[in-house]
C-alpha cells in the first residue's frame, strides 16, 4: 500500500535540499522559511529538511550541528535559545520551527532528516498528527526507529527512509546477488535516499534499484543539480532527486516526453 506521502506528484520527484535558495538571493540561506517557500514557489511539493533543538527544546530546520556556516557564529545550535535563533535569523529568511512549517504549508511533503539524538523524540511527537505527509530519515537507524517510535505512540505513521546500517546490509545483499536477504532487510521502509557514490564507492546501481522496487521502495538519489544527469538517472529509473536547484529539477522534468 503506497503511504500518501507518495501521492503528493507521481514520479519522478524533485525534493528541494534544504528549500531553495534563488541563486540571485543575497539574504536567503538553507532550511529557512524563505527558502521553503521559495522551493514551494517554484512547483515542487517536496521540502527536505534537518532537524536539531534548540537550548529550549523546540525543534528547528538546521542542517548543522552548530550556527558558524550559516551565520558565522560557531555556537552549537543546542547552547541557543530559541528567541536568539529567531532574531538571528530574521536577516536569513527567517527560523524555520517545526510546528510552525507544517502549519505554514499545508499542502507541502516533508522530507526530514533528524540529526540529534535530543531530536528524535519531539520530531516523532509533532509530526504525528501530520504523518501522511512526512517521511523520517536519519543516517543513525536508532534515531529513524526513535522518532517513528514516538510518532507511532501518538497514532501516526509517517513514511520512512533507511539509515547507513539499514542502507549497508542492503547493498551487500545485492552486491551478493541475495534478494531474498535484500527483500528482508527492505522491510518496513518505504524509500531509499542515497548518494551515487560514497568515498569512491558505488551506491546506486540498476541492481539496487530492482531490488527496491521489487519490495515496492522507492529510490532518490542526492545531490544532483545537472539536468542532463536528472535524464540519466530518472531514465535508470530513479524515482526522484534531492537537488539544490530546484528550478531546474522542475522545468527539467517538464521539459520530459
């Protein structure tokens, strides 16, 4: 049964990296409400985002552990109260909180990423009510399983996406030609957000890909902004891509026969 996160556009998908930051914007950075609505803006009904808490224990749209990239302080994002991220951030966009988005827009899919351990549980809390229309990843399995476990204990079942360990038994049970084994270790997910490569390793292959789609899980590939390699990839049956250039995902997916 496909989760009604899937149904937001068919196939193939653009999954907006962190919102979208137009490439003329001087006060636009990651994963703020700007960006969001800005990727909105542009077609895409997809929003990948990260997610940490703050000093408060909100849960906010950041990618890094701590504010030096973005902001140029190099503070933890854990150390901040949420009343300074939010003024901080009043230049950049605007602080993206996690409750606040999911109201902000309605009719957006979200694709989150949680990054902190003191994230998992509060992310599961809020999405529970809006579940049909998040997927929850991690690299770490054990915060993937935490956050679906405390949306779960409130009536919700988001979509999911494998962490590395999940996502490294698989491979090795298709580079090992065991689809039964691969079959299994696909259970209870719904995708597959992956790189192409990997220091230098291989992730994708037409393999993995069958083997996916035989267990009825989908695949995106990220990071990807050439267009000509969004055809590839959609070609090789990718169902989506994470891309920081959403404007392109878009028209180039229209640009399709």
């Amino acid at each position: 049964m496909t989760h009604p996160w899937f149904l937001g556009e068919e196939a193939p998908r653009v999954l907006a990296h962190r919102g979208f930051v137009p490439p003329d914007s001087e006060q636009v950075v990651e994963n703020s409400v700007a960006a969001l609505a800005a990727a909105r803006a542009t077609g895409t009904v997809y929003l990948e985002s990260d997610c940490h808490v703050t000093a408060d224990g909100d849960v906010i749209l950041f990618h890094d552990d701590d504010l030096r990239r973005v902001t140029g302080d190099p503070r933890p994002v854990a150390t901040v109260r949420t009343r300074e991220l939010v003024e901080i951030m009043s230049t950049r966009g605007g602080l993206a909180v996690l409750p606040d988005v999911l109201d902000a827009f309605p009719d957006a899919r979200f694709n989150l990423d949680v990054k902190a351990d003191a994230a998992a549980e509060p992310v599961g809390r809020l999405i529970a009510r809006e579940s049909h229309r998040v997927l929850l990843t991690s690299f770490s399995d054990a915060r993937r399983a935490a956050a679906l476990s405390a949306a779960r204990a409130r009536g919700g079942e988001p979509a999911t996406s494998a962490g590395s360990r999940t996502l490294a038994r698989v491979l090795a049970a298709v580079t090992a030609r065991l689809p039964r084994v691969a079959a299994r270790h696909l259970e209870g997910l719904d995708a597959l957000q992956i790189p192409e490569r990997h220091r230098g390793i291989r992730i994708l292959s037409p393999r993995l890909i069958d083997a996916a789609h035989a267990a009825g899980v989908e695949v995106h590939v990220w990071t990807v902004d050439d267009p000509a390699r969004m055809h590839q990839l959609w070609n090789m049956g990718v169902d989506g891509v994470v891309t920081d250039r959403t404007d392109v995902g878009v028209s180039t997916r229209a640009s399709r026969v």
